[in-house]
C-alpha cells in the first residue's frame, strides 16, 4: 500500500492529541492503543511524526507519550534490558504510561552474538561458545543463564514499581514446536518471572493449529500468561491464524501487516518486511474483536509493529478512533 497522506502529526488540533494519550474506555473495559517503537529509523526520517527540534531519544519518548498511552520496547529483544535505561523510561514519560517489554532473544530460543552481553556476562561463556557468531541458550552454561534471568528482574523493576509495566513479551520462532519439552519451557518463564505479567506470541510452530488451540490456551491460562492475538500473513511456517483469544486479565493484540511477499525475506531491514498500512476496512475488522477481548480481559494492549515510517502511529492513532466510536 502507499504511504499515508494528510496533515503533518503536529499540525493537528491539540485536543486530538489530548485524546490519543488516554485508554479508550469501551464499556466492557479499556484498551491501550500504541506502536511497537518510537525510535524506528525510517518513522524519524519520515519528518511525519516529531515535530522539528525534537531530536533525542528522550526528546522522541516524551513527545510519544503525550499521542499514545502504551509503546512496546523492541530494543530488549536485541540485547538485555538495563536497570538504569529503564529509570530514564520512568523519568520520561507521565503516571499512567506503559511499557510492554520484549524479552531477551535468547530466552526466546533466538539466537544471540557474546557482544550484545553486558559486563560480566560474556565471562560466563565458555571459550568456545564465545568464539561461535551466535549461540543459543542450550549452549549456555547455568550460571549465565541464571545471570541473563536476573539481569531481567532488575531491569524491570524500575517499571513495576512506577506501575508502567505492562506485559513482558515472549515472541517464540517458528521452530518452538508445541511439544512437552517446551510447554515445560513456558513454565520455566513462569518461575524466572514469577510477579511480573507474561504475553506469548508464537509464529507457527503448531500451538494454534485446528484441534490444538484449546490445550495452548489452557496451557497460558494455567500459567497466568496473556495470549498474544496477532494480524500477520497466512501461509508460512511462521503464521498463525488471528485467533481472538483471552487467557489472562490484559490481553494483547499485535498488527504486524499483511505484506505477504517479504514476510519471510530477507530484507536490509526489518522496516521492510512490515511495510503495510492498514485501510479503513481493515482496522474496522478488529474493532469487535478489540471490543471482546476488552469485556473478557479488563484491558487490552492493541499495538502496531508495522513500523515502516508513519504507518503504525497513523494506524494507531485511527483504530484508537475507531474504538472510541464504535
């Protein structure tokens, strides 16, 4: 699809801003409306969101959370989360906003490079898990993996004790099969993060697939786990039907677009792959859903992680109107 037209973001009446910084309440219950990333390259270059002058990470996340209610951090995906980055996070943005928090790739089952570790961490590893250019958490030793764990409760601290953690989000690869070893794997979350709220996104991997949907369901609920619902192309290894679904009290939706072609290409950037706005239409689908999950859960986290440019704050920022008057 192409790129958005119409008014530049702050050339908008103030009022609307005023309005997409609150929950939209749907009677059943409330939902956060926001973007997975407010420091995505392309959505800076654009010129189309940040005003002129606002320039610094901390300039971009003040401003961001002045328009949204909610933003996901996609950063910790790549590299482990900072106690000290997470009170600037606090520091920066008003009572009331949250944060959504992907965890570590490694204890996704991703692969991760010794550079991405903080101090001590890289200490830990063997020699030659440190010579390989990525390694998995099977290859970690248990006192690295048990340091990786706790780096993550410190880090999220700052945020749970501001009241501005949401869900810490575990997006498993397609290769995480359904199987015993790593539903035992989910419990094993479970207890590393015990107080702390836990999202599951999986990408294939057979957890929803007809005749084994109610069994994963069962599976997060037991665990207290919010099933992440998902808008993403059909038909790979890595899809998984938009099953609405609430298995804890926060739910959460992810709009990933629907740009088939490089959904599984390798492109220069991930921008590329998630290159889609949503029309009218299309958003107006979720809408009852949304509404839904909102009376089931009590909340619901609806993000748009099709940063390519504008296209998610300007999707965001319509479904969130769209919620609101329905």
């Amino acid at each position: 699809m192409g790129d958005p037209v119409g008014p530049h973001p702050q050339d908008r009446p103030a009022d609307e801003h005023a309005a997409a910084a609150a929950p939209v309440e749907t009677g059943g219950g409330r939902v956060l409306v926001g973007t997975c990333s407010w420091t995505d390259k392309t959505l800076v270059e654009s010129g189309r969101f940040y005003p002129p002058g606002v320039t610094s990470p901390a300039e971009r996340l003040r401003f961001y959370a002045t328009r949204f209610p909610i933003v996901e951090v996609d950063a910790t995906f790549y590299a482990p989360p900072s106690e000290r980055t997470a009170r600037l996070w606090v520091e920066r943005t008003p009572a009331g906003f949250v944060f959504d928090v992907k965890a570590f790739s490694l204890l996704t089952t991703h692969a991760t490079q010794a550079r991405l570790l903080p101090a001590p961490l890289p200490s830990l590893l063997p020699p030659a898990v440190k010579a390989k250019q990525r390694f998995y958490l099977k290859d970690v030793p248990t006192d690295a993996a048990d340091a990786i764990w706790e780096l993550h409760r410190r880090a999220l601290r700052p945020l749970a004790e501001a009241g501005k953690l949401g869900v810490v989000l575990f997006q498993f690869p397609h290769w995480f099969r359904k199987n015993a070893q790593n539903v035992a794997y989910l419990g094993t979350v479970a207890r590393e993060l015990a107080g702390y709220r836990v999202a599951v996104e999986f990408r294939g991997g057979g957890w929803m697939e007809p005749g084994h949907e109610a069994s994963t369901l069962d599976v997060l609920e037991r665990l207290g786990f919010s099933y992440v619902c998902v808008d993403e192309p059909q038909g790979s290894p890595s899809s998984t039907p938009p099953v609405v679904a609430a298995t804890s009290d926060i739910a959460v939706v992810r709009f990933h677009g629907r740009n088939g072609a490089l959904w599984q290409a390798k492109t220069a950037s991930a921008a590329e792959r998630f290159r889609y706005l949503y029309d009218e239409d299309e958003l107006r689908e979720w809408v009852p859903r949304v509404r839904e999950l909102a009376e089931r859960a009590g909340e619901v986290h609806a993000l748009m992680n099709n940063c390519y440019r504008d296209h998610a704050v300007v999707n965001a920022r319509r479904l969130a109107t769209l919620l609101a008057g329905a």
